[in-house]
C-alpha cells in the first residue's frame, strides 16, 4: 500500500493509409492494399480482428514512467495538470507540462533547491524529509522524462497521468 504513480505514453495507429487513397483513385479505404501494416500487427497481437472492421484505427497505451511514493513529484502532477484535484483519476498531460517539469526538476538539483519541488504529507505517500530519497526521486524523474523527450515519435503521443494510494 502507498502512493503509486504511473505516466502512460498513448498512440494512435491510423487503419487505413489515407496517402495511398488520395494516389490511386481506384481504392477506396476498404481496399486492402491501404490498410496500414502495423494496424493489422497490433490487432492481431490483441485478438482483435474479427472486431476492428471500422475505418479508423487503434490506440496503444504503455506505462512510460512509473514512480513510488516520489511525493513531491505527485505533489507537483496534482497542482500543474489536476487543477489541485487528488483523486486518483487519469489526466492528460501536455508535452509542454512535461518539458515544464523536466526544467524544474533540473532547476532543484541544479541549485539543490527543495523548495521548486516541496514534499506532499499524505496517506502512504511516503517521507517528507529532505534526505537522500528525495534527491534520488527528482534525479530518477529526470532519466525517465529525458528518456521520453528522446523518443523519435515523441511528438505522436499523448501523455496520461495517474495515481493510487
């Protein structure tokens, strides 16, 4: 039990190869020549097929970062993205939020400033203290983010925040 932090990467998977409809004027989008490989690779892997018939496409959806009672880092997500909601929900998080925090988690070690990023007492969220754990919280925040701003398709996902405790 404890305070538990998931960041979720989200892609859509276009079906149909819209391009290849506009360069041939005999297909049409149930042609099968312009259904998108890698739609057809993910339905099948989900056992999916014989329901995705319509013409749009598919989303995936993996955790990209996970973190533990990194309270300061939750503390932050609640103020930032949740409009100072905590209630476990999943939130849409901007690439520019993500860029926002990444910046400020590299201000406070930078400047070994705690208060940029200050600890959130709570139900199982973990310490408050400023010691080792919480240093090692925002350099652990800034590998996985600098991570994800290094994926080449960063700019085709979208990003969910969410919790539990």
């Amino acid at each position: 039990m404890g305070l538990d932090m998931y960041l979720h990467a989200k892609k859509h998977v276009e079906k149909v190869n819209w391009q290849a409809i506009r360069d041939n004027e005999e297909l049409s989008y149930e042609s099968p020549e312009v259904i998108n490989q890698l739609w057809k690779d993910v339905v099948n892997v989900a056992e999916l097929s014989n329901v995705a018939t319509d013409i749009y496409g598919v989303s995936v959806e993996v955790t990209c970062a996970y973190w533990r009672k990194a309270n300061q880092i939750h503390a932050w997500f609640v103020k930032n993205v949740q409009g100072g909601i905590d209630n476990c929900d999943n939130y849409y998080v901007s690439r520019e939020k993500l860029q926002e925090l990444l910046d400020l988690v590299n201000r406070a070690l930078a400047e070994r400033n705690p208060n940029l990023l200050p600890p959130q007492a709570g139900f199982f969220f973990g310490g408050t203290d400023i010691d080792e754990w919480y240093w090692q919280d925002l350099k652990d925040t800034k590998k996985k983010l600098e991570r994800i701003f290094a994926l080449p398709e960063m700019s085709k996902l979208s990003f969910y925040y969410t919790s539990s405790w």
